[in-house]
C-alpha cells in the first residue's frame, strides 16, 4: 500500500482503502480502479491523498520527477518574469533569493 499525493495519481491505480472527503462522505471504495473523473473529484471535495495498491519504488520514482518538474516549472517562470531586468546586479540578489525561496517551498 502506498500514500500518494492526488497529483500523483494515474488513472488506472486501484485503491486499498476507501477516499472520503473531509466529512467523512464515500466518495470511492476500496478496490475501485481509479479514473481521470476520479481524480477531479477528490480534488474538488479537497483530498489531498490517497493509499493505493502498489509499490513503494514506484511511488518514490514518480514523487521525485513530478517534484523535479515542479521545480523546472518555478525557475522558468521566474525567469520570464525576471528577463527584463536580470542586467541589474540588485535584481539578479532579489531574483536568487526568490528562487531559493520558492524552491524551498
């Protein structure tokens, strides 16, 4: 059984435990193969995580490279916003140290 992040969810997964919502609502059982709606759902009735069936490597490998996406994603968009002004010594202290910032988060 593994604990899984809703953003790491796949259609496909099946669950090992049933996902209820903040109120204690059904809202899958257990052993339900998870779909793409599935997934919509938990997020709108805000689940943030699941336990599925599976394999902890798995789980690990696709936790890191989402992570490592993530963090592409954060300094490409702050470059962009930062493109303009990366000649100025002040800015590019202000833009390392947001970077570090939103990495750590």
């Amino acid at each position: 059984m593994l604990n899984l992040a809703i953003e790491d969810l796949k259609p496909g997964m099946i669950l090992a435990r049933p996902v209820r919502n903040r109120q204690g609502v059904l809202l899958l059982e257990a052993g339900a193969r998870i779909t793409k709606k599935n997934i919509r759902i938990f997020k709108s009735w805000g689940v943030n995580e699941v336990i599925i069936q599976g394999r902890r490597s798995h789980a690990r490998r696709s936790s890191a490279a989402a992570a490592i996406a993530d963090q592409e994603t954060i300094v490409k968009q702050l470059k962009d916003k930062f493109s303009d002004v990366l000649d100025d010594p002040v800015m590019i202290v202000i833009y390392n140290a947001a970077k570090s910032r939103l990495l750590k988060e």
